[in-house]
C-alpha cells in the first residue's frame, strides 16, 4: 500500500444533521443538478445517477452532519481505505462565508483535536 492515501471529500458540519444537511443542500443539490445536464454521470453505472434526492445524493459522496459523525467517518475512511489525508471543501458557490467560516471553526474546536491526537 502507498504511504500517503489523501481523500478530498464535500463537507458540512453543523451542531445537527438537520443543519449540516439545509447548509449544503441548496449549493449542492444545484451544482449536481448542472453536472446531471452537462451529461457528467454518462460514463457512471447504470445504477447510478446524479439526478437523484439530495439524501441519497449526499451518500457516501460527501460527509454531513455533526462533530461526532465527521469524525466517524473519518476513522471509516482511514479503517477501509487506509486514508490519513483529508483534503475537504467547506464552501460552494453563493454560500454566504459566515457560514464557511462557522464550519472552520467547529472544525478546529471539535475534529482536529481528536485526530491530532491520534
């Protein structure tokens, strides 16, 4: 296995999976919805579509919800996969930066620390 395995993955973290999930829905329900027009998921399975509910969306392609289920999966990546580094996207086009900024700062305060220590 290689050294390094970095994993970039779409996140939203908030103190509720209800919020982590209203945050990004809108700047990432219609950023698939233009790469669905633009025929991006052609070359995918016939299983799989990006026209498809912002939940079953967010599956496995991104990481949503609270400190406690980022870090989860983390460990999940880095026990499956052997990943220890995560590259990660906070912010979508027309997301207002206080936001951004917000999710930085839950970042810092309760993931980082747990895997620092690690």
């Amino acid at each position: 296995l290689p050294e390094e395995v970095p994993v970039f993955k779409e996140i939203s973290i908030a103190e509720t999976r209800e919020r982590a999930m209203l945050t990004a829905q809108p700047f990432v329900e219609g950023k698939y919805k233009s790469y669905s027009k633009w025929g991006l998921d052609k070359p995918m399975a016939d299983s799989e579509s990006l026209s498809v509910a912002f939940e079953e969306l967010v599956k496995d392609r991104f990481i949503v919800g609270t400190p406690d289920d980022v870090n989860r999966e983390i460990e999940r990546h880095h026990q499956v996969i052997g990943a220890n580094h995560f590259l990660m996207r906070f912010q979508w086009a027309g997301m207002p930066q206080e936001r951004v900024m917000e999710q930085i700062a839950m970042m810092s305060k309760d993931v980082i620390p747990a895997w620092h220590s690690s």
